[in-house]
C-alpha cells in the first residue's frame, strides 16, 4: 500500500519564490500554489489540506488577519508563515496568533522540507489526540431520573463525595443501573486521573479468580508464563467495581477480607504482601440477607463491603422518570439532527408497562423502535417479553386497557402490603424487629417498604 501523499498550500505574491517552493516541495507532496488569498481560500474550502505556507506581506490582506480568519473557518489546518523580515519579535507574534511556524526568507530548500515534516508530525498527533480524548477524557456519567426515590438516592450519593475510604454496596434488580452509579461514584472525586477498574465476577472461571483479582507470580502454576498484576494492584489509588459480587467463589472471600481490612495482597504463588489504597465498589441483585443465611457468602465480608448501602429502585417504582430516559435513549440513538419525538399514546403505552427488565430493556426497546420508525412522532412501540423474547404488541386500545387493569392489581398489592405490615407492628406494640422476624423479610426489604408505604414515624 503507497504511503500517503500529503497536500500541501502554498501562498506568496513572489512568483519565483513561489516556483522554487513548488518545485522543492513536489517530489513528496501534491502541492498547490496560488499568488494571492482569495484563491487559496477557494481551495480550502474544497480540499482537506492540512498545511500551509503563507507570505505574511501579500498585497491584498496581512497575513495575520488572514490567519484569524483561517483559524475560525479551517481549525484543523496548520500554518507556516514565511517572511523577508528577520525581527524575533515578528515570529514570535505569528505563534502568538496561532501559526504553527515561521521561516525567514531566503531560506535553504533542507530547511523546508525539513519544517514542513514536522509541522505535518504535530498535524498527525493532533488528529490522534483528539481521537482519542473521549477515550481519555470521556462524557461525564449521568444518572437519569428525577423522581423523588432518585433524587434521594442521588443526595446520598453527594454526601459521599472526598469520602472514598468508605466501601459501598449497590442494591437493585438486573438493568437498574448498578454500574452507572458506580462510575458516578467515582466521577464525582476531585482527582480525575484515579483508576476504576471492573471486575465482572460471573465471566471469570472459579478457579481463575484468585490470580485474576490479587496476581500470580511467574512459574506459580503451568500456566503462569509471567508475572502479571491484579485487578486489585490496577485500582491502587482509586475505585474497584466488583459486578455481581454474589458470584465470588467461598475459598475466595477470605482472602478478599484480608484486602478489605488490611489493605493489603498477595499475588498467587508470592509470599510478599502489597499494600494497596482502593476503594471497593460493589454491587448484586441479589438479597444479602438469602446469601448469608445460606452460607454462600461470609457476613464479615459483606459488613466490610457495606461502609454505605445505596438501592437502585426498579423502573416500575419510578415511572415518572420514563419520559426522560425514554428523551434520553432517542437523543443517543437518533442519527441524524430531526429527532423522532413520541407520540401520546406511544408515552402512555410506555407508562403502562410493568418494565420487568428495567432500565436496560427501556433502552433496548427505544432503540428497536428508532430503526424502524420514519416519521417525525412515534406513534407504534412494540416491547419484547423479556423471558420468552416474543413481542408483547403494539398499541391497541384493549392492551391500554388491559395494562390499566394490572396498575390496578399493583395498586391493591400495595394496599395488601401496607395493611399487612401495618397490622403486624401493632400486633407487636411497635416492635419492628418482631415483626421483621415473623414476616421473614430481610432488613433492608422491610424498611424500604416501610418507607415506600408511609410507616415510618
């Protein structure tokens, strides 16, 4: 494949300066010349070409003034300027001003080429830079929502910020957004280069997760080639998001408490402790409580994990906020600049609907109705059942109905469960803790629905 042939500008009133640049220039570059600015701004405006080199005395316009104007109407082409005036001041003006350089007439052809080389070098490691600052630097986290669960959710979330010695757990059904607020978490600390690692637990084999999450040392089994550090040694100095963390193996929680408390490691095969400042950000959908009452998990390391617990509410308890992640999934999904809007009866369609998959099947369903939708208002939106994956159907006045008739059935579960708790702490003088005991409710369940029913005192 032939290497790329770059385009290069170039602008002088001197016609045989002009021919002498040209001739220098074109056994590696496409060039164009041009005696004045009018034209060369013609070419611009046609053609990619990422440098110039401009006369800064032309007859019609300063070539300063012309820089500025370049700057605005092509800001990713580099400018060279060339000048008979010798003053250090004047270059250093021109940089001032946003040339990229400056070279005095009369000048040697080596020193050209030798300047346009490295000025096209700046041009190619802007362009990869800026490719690769939303990688580096990528859009701030946001969480959606503005119910009442949510903005609470998210004041908690405020207070722990400059507090990143506290570990915090994250509760809430699958596609609630556990991992969005994990990265709001650690967005919101003051030094923006702390490491966040993740560590899906469920895509690590059992009996890889020891080296994967504290290190092996080369040689510690078959097929340990080299040495290799941890999930935890990657997050020294910032956030360690364990997903799903219900999954990690018995045999490993020990060694897991000993980092929690110690903060330190040991890599597989190693008898030197590390030591290690991290946070641990962890998260699970399922009940604490069940995974400790069947030994499943060890409740000394769920207490170290526990510094703070936050709850993700299911999308079905904060339904007011569906318009606005249903806005936010269009902008995100939309191509084009006339984004799609939804009708009023798409809206309430979505409204209606229980949302067993949450945040993440909100986000699946918007963005399937986006490629088939071609007007301007989105009248159809057609929802899968996420446990058989057949279509639910579209909009039809007997389904409206038919989800109004199971908000009332939710309606009257609520009331059930409100009298049902209600009924239970009178039976025992008050004593919540009775009759979180015979409800067999684990404690953070019982309080919440307290909270969400309106008993608490």
């Amino acid at each position: 494949m032939a290497p790329v042939k770059y385009e290069i500008l170039l602008v002088d009133d001197d016609r045989t300066l002009l021919q002498a640049m040209e001739t220098a220039l074109s056994p590696q570059f496409t060039v164009h010349a041009f005696s004045n600015s009018s034209d060369a701004s013609a070419i611009l405006r046609a053609r990619n070409i990422p440098v110039v080199i401009l006369d800064l005395h032309l007859p019609e316009i300063y070539g300063l003034d012309l820089l500025k104007r370049w700057k605005v109407e092509f800001p990713e082409t580099e400018v060279i300027f060339c000048s008979g005036e010798q003053k250090v001041e004047k270059a250093i003006e021109c940089l001032r001003h946003g040339a990229s350089d400056f070279i005095s007439k009369p000048f040697k052809k080596e020193d050209l080429l030798c300047l346009v080389q490295r000025t096209l070098e700046k041009h190619e490691l802007k362009k990869r830079s800026e490719k690769l600052n939303p990688l580096l630097n990528p859009m701030p986290i946001e969480f959606i929502g503005k119910s009442p669960v949510i903005l609470d959710l998210l004041n908690k979330v405020k207070l722990l910020k400059n507090n990143p010695h506290l570990n915090v757990i994250l509760l809430g059904e699958s596609g609630t957004g556990k991992e969005i607020m994990a990265r709001l978490l650690h967005q919101q600390e003051a030094e923006s280069n702390r490491p966040f690692v993740v560590v899906n637990m469920p895509a690590i084999p059992a009996n890889l997760m020891e080296a994967e999450l504290f290190g092996v040392e080369r040689g510690a089994y078959t097929d340990a080639k080299q040495s290799r550090a941890g999930k935890f040694e990657l997050a020294d100095g910032g956030d360690i998001f364990l997903d799903e963390i219900g999954d990690l193996p018995l045999d490993t929680q020990a060694k897991l408490l000993r980092a929690l408390q110690e903060r330190q490691i040991e890599r597989v095969g190693s008898n030197r402790s590390r030591r290690i400042s991290f946070r641990a950000i962890s998260a699970t959908n399922q009940p604490l409580s069940d995974l400790m009452t069947s030994g499943r998990f060890r409740e000394d390391v769920i207490y170290r994990l526990s510094d703070m617990v936050l709850w993700l509410p299911p999308l079905r308890e904060r339904k007011e906020d569906i318009p606005l992640l249903a806005d936010y999934f269009i902008k995100k999904y939309s191509r084009g600049y006339d984004l799609p809007i939804l009708g009023e009866k798409a809206l309430q369609y979505l409204l209606s609907y229980s949302w067993p998959g949450n945040i993440r099947q909100l986000e699946s369903t918007i963005k399937r109705t986006l490629i088939f939708c071609g007007t301007q208002v989105i009248e159809e939106i057609e929802i899968y059942d996420p446990s058989t994956f057949n279509p639910i159907g579209k909009i039809t006045n007997q389904q409206q109905a038919s989800h109004l008739e199971e908000d009332n059935f939710d309606v009257q579960i609520r009331e059930f469960e409100k009298t049902l708790l209600a009924s239970t702490i009178q039976k025992f003088q008050g004593d919540k803790n009775a009759a979180m005991k015979v409800l067999k409710l684990p404690r953070a369940t019982f309080y919440r629905k307290l909270s969400q029913l309106g008993l608490i005192n």
